[in-house]
C-alpha cells in the first residue's frame, strides 16, 4: 500500500497524493515525482464539459445475480494475468496531468485514474448502471484532462463541489475512503490470499466495475474480481455523511467467492495500514516528528462479549498474531490518538486519518482475527494487515459469501461502559532517576479512560490483572492520574526473559468486599519481544 504525503496543496490534491499500489506488492511505494508535481496545485473550479464525449456500449441489464454467474463461470477457466495497457503513461507525474485539472466526471461524480507504467498497468472496464441497466465505457477521451486518450485503471468519486473526493479505488483490490475529517489514511482490500505465510502472498484484481450514481453522497459499485485462487462478486453501497456522531463514510459489502483452488489461508474484510513508531520509541527514529502512523491499534469485539485492544508496534522482525474471534462482532484499525500536538505533521495530518471498523452481518462462525507486522525505516511502506480467518478452509470448487459494513470515521468505534487504553509508554524499568541496575526490566505504562472508571479511588479495589509469571512480573501499580478525571495508569516493571510468551494481557479489574471481580477495561494485548 502506498502513502503520499501533500504539504500545502488543495484538499484533491492532498488526498489523492495518497495513491494506491501496483498489483502484486504489498509494501508501499515511493512517490517523489508526484510530491512535486503536486506540492503547488490550487483548488480546481467546477469541471468543464470536454469538446471530445466518452463513448459507451447499448445498454445492457444488470443484477447482482447476473454478476455473481459472470463470477462463477469465471472460476470454471483457467486464470489469465491480465495485459499490460498499450497507452499506460509513464510516470506519476503524468498521472497527475491526466487527473487533476478541468474534464468531464463519468456520471457526473467520477473522476477516473489512468493507467501507469511500474504502478498501476492494468486498465479496468467500467460501466454506468441506471434503472438496471449498464452501459460499458468503450472510450474514455473527455474524462481525462486535455482530452486524451488514455485507459483507466481505477476511480475517485467526486464531492458535490468537485473540488475534492471521498473514495477511490485503484491498484489490484485496494480501496479507501475518506472518513469523517477530509483525509486519507489506511485502506480496505477486497480479500487477502496467503498473507502472513512463508510464501509469496497472491494479490487478486478487481477487473470491472459497475458504478451507479444515487446522490451527492451515495454511490453504488459492483465489482468482479479475479486472480490466480478464485473470483469473486462484489457489491459496496457506499454513503458519506457529512457531520456529528455517524459522520463518516460507510459501505455496506457483499461478496460471493468463487475458489479455483485450495487456499492456505484466506483472509475476510482485510485492512492494510502503516506504522513507523510512537511516542514508545520515537527517540530511535531520525525524524523531528514525535509519531508517525495511520493507526495505533487493532480493537476487537470478540463474541465472547470480550473487547480486546493491541497496541500496534514496528518490529524488528515479522510477527503475527492469531486472536480467536469466533462469531466476531467486530474487529478494525484505529487510529484513537487524535492530538495534533502529538504528530505536528501539518501536511500528512496523521491525527485527521480515519479508523476502519468492520461489522459482520449474520454470524461468520468459527475464526480468528490475524494482525501481521512487518518491520519498516519509513512513512511511505504499509507494514501492517489485519483480517479475518474462519476454521473452514477454502476448496476448490467451494464457495464461500460474506456481507460486512465498514466505517471509515474518526469517532471510536468501541466506545461504550468500558474503559479503553487510550494511551501507552515503554522504557527502563524502575523509579525515574534512579541508576540503571543489572537487569534489563522494562516499564509498561498504559492510561485508561472510560466511564467504567467515573468516581473511583484508590480505595475502590481497583489492580491491574495480567498473565505474567511472577518471577516476569517486578512490580505492578493501578491508581487514578491526578488531575485528570477519569483516567488511571497502570505501570509494569517487567523482565522479557521470564515472560514465557511474545506478548501478555492486562485489564483493569475492581475486587469487591464480598470478593466478586468485575472487569472494568478492555484487554490489552502487549508485546515484549523488539
């Protein structure tokens, strides 16, 4: 996945430097042509009619149960790598000149990503649907600035002004939105295919598009998909809606999978996101910024009723995890430090960039929820997945359907009676200023706010549960933050060696006077390994 950064540039610009990838990489790419190209483009006015009109295909009809048959028939043949377009243009900087500037919007809100040498080679075929019917998109001069000829490999749809854009997709089954504040960060993927394996992951594409317009703010887009393991029928309605509490965008998904062959592992409603290092471990990282990522965690709400929540990390080397989510209520990536102060990025805007949650609709039974970390030196790679497994394993000659919404908003997702870690520190272990011993402990610090918190004291029975071994675990305190109303801080004096796992887990917990434990916080999963 691929992350751009805009420094003074008009909100279009800003957002769509932040491009997506070529098939068949999973680590982002470097954009310095387009940084420039880009770094002094003003607002556009509204778009222009072109002197040249796109040509479409009769119309023909459309259904979902149409496409799904175009998918099925699709897995009965052998895979095809589709073709390099013959009018791909070369650069970013060429991209930008066919993109950004005065054209027709297809259907009147999008506004169509030429092909590219290197990033995105591949043209996609779309369609406009109306009153169900679609007519093919056989020409697409008009749609592009200056009117030239060109193919598209992907979209944005357009906001009502024109002059900025809430959603694209481009680059094998890669899509994003914009969220709540105007910025792009992390991305969704159609589906994952061998991701986390000891193998080269597979990066099926979606190779058509049907796009119906239904407002402003509500586009409805089916997708086929394809690649070498299966095909797929997709459907995403899609809304934006503009203020207070469910401001955001939201899509609600439908899938139908198609397998040509077995699948080792093959990963439902998956998230790429990027992060280089926090407030942690800030002071190794030769940047002036204080933290640098799209998201800082992945929640989880298990179907257990258990909400789980795992500080995201750069490790030294790849590391997965496998959460049990059977009946998973809802997993995502979020972004919940929101501070300004914390980032001082007035270009990238980290603290603007969206949370993904995604919500099952119906049961998905038995799975897990899998996050996967790979190291990085930089802003401009997507080290970080996260998606959803089911015990089932994919056959060929099966299929396999899954519906979904995701929620691309800055509101957390996970607010509720329970207290979240809002916050969390590592380093050495021990009383500030005192002199390093011979161990080498570490200090866990973790602050928590929530309304499960409200009123209490140090003399409500209030400690921090974990999983660690006693001779791991050095010291342990839980007490309210002075001044801070409704935040407590738990601080772990911890010796990695002893801890007979790569990670452990804490909560907060209150004890009674009769002895009975109620849960009062989500459960942190920590890492100790580097």
């Amino acid at each position: 996945m691929n992350q751009t950064n805009m420094r003074g540039s008009s909100p279009e610009a800003r957002q769509e430097a932040d491009l997506f990838p070529a098939q068949g990489t999973f680590a982002r790419r470097q954009f310095a042509g387009i940084l420039a190209l880009m770094a002094g483009v003003a607002a556009f006015p509204r778009l222009a009619e072109a002197a040249v009109q796109p040509k479409f295909a009769a119309a023909r009809p459309f259904s979902w149960d149409g496409l799904v048959q175009q998918a099925r028939a699709l897995a009965a043949s052998p895979w095809a790598a589709p073709g390099i377009s013959s009018r791909a243009v070369a650069d970013f900087d060429a991209v930008g000149k066919l993109t950004y500037g005065q054209a027709q919007a297809l259907g009147g809100n999008v506004r169509l990503f030429p092909a590219a040498k290197g990033t995105s080679p591949h043209a996609v075929k779309l369609h406009l649907v109306e009153n169900g019917s679609a007519r093919e998109l056989l020409d697409a001069r008009g749609l592009f600035v200056g009117d030239k000829a060109a193919d598209p490999a992907g979209f944005r749809v357009m906001t009502a002004d024109q002059r900025s854009d809430w959603m694209a997709y481009l680059g094998a089954s890669y899509f994003r939105a914009s969220g709540s504040r105007d910025q792009y960060g992390l991305s969704a993927r159609g589906i994952a295919v061998d991701t986390a394996l000891p193998k080269a992951e597979e990066f099926p594409s979606f190779t058509e598009f049907w796009i119906e317009n239904l407002g402003a703010d509500h586009v409805r887009i089916h997708a086929l998909l394809d690649g070498p393991s299966l095909t797929g029928a997709y459907a995403f309605d899609c809304r934006k809606a503009g203020s207070g509490a469910g401001a955001g965008v939201t899509q609600d998904v439908r899938a139908a999978l198609f397998f040509r062959r077995n699948i080792e592992r093959l990963g439902a409603a998956p998230i790429t996101s990027m992060f280089w290092y926090d407030q942690s471990d800030s002071a190794k990282r030769d940047d002036w910024r204080p933290e640098i990522h799209d998201s800082d965690g992945l929640a989880l709400w298990s179907g257990s009723g258990e909400r789980i929540w795992v500080p995201l990390s750069n490790p030294s080397v790849n590391r997965t995890n496998a959460l049990r989510a059977d009946h998973v209520k809802g997993f995502g990536l979020l972004q919940r430090d929101q501070a300004f102060d914390h980032y001082q990025d007035d270009g990238a805007y980290y603290d603007r960039r969206p949370s993904l949650w995604v919500e099952p609709q119906g049961d998905w039974g038995a799975g897990t929820v899998m996050l996967y970390r790979m190291p990085t030196d930089a802003e401009t790679q997507d080290n970080i997945a996260a998606f959803w497994v089911s015990d089932q394993p994919a056959k060929a000659g099966q299929s396999r359907e899954f519906s979904y919404r995701l929620n691309w908003t800055s509101q957390d997702p996970t607010l509720g009676t329970t207290a979240r870690c809002v916050d969390s520190w590592q380093g050495r272990a021990g009383r500030p200023g005192d002199t390093p011993g011979g161990q080498e402990a570490r200090k866990f610090v973790f602050d928590f706010e929530g309304p499960a918190l409200k009123g209490l004291t140090r003399d409500s029975g209030v400690t921090a549960a974990t999983n660690l071994p006693p001779k791991a675990l050095l010291h342990a305190a839980a007490y309210p933050v002075a001044g801070q109303e409704g935040r407590w801080r738990v601080t772990l004096d911890v010796l990695p060696s002893a801890v007979p796992a790569p990670e452990f887990r804490l909560y907060l917990k209150r004890t009674s006077k009769s002895g009975g434990e109620q849960a009062l916080s989500e459960t942190v999963i920590q890492g100790v390994q580097p």
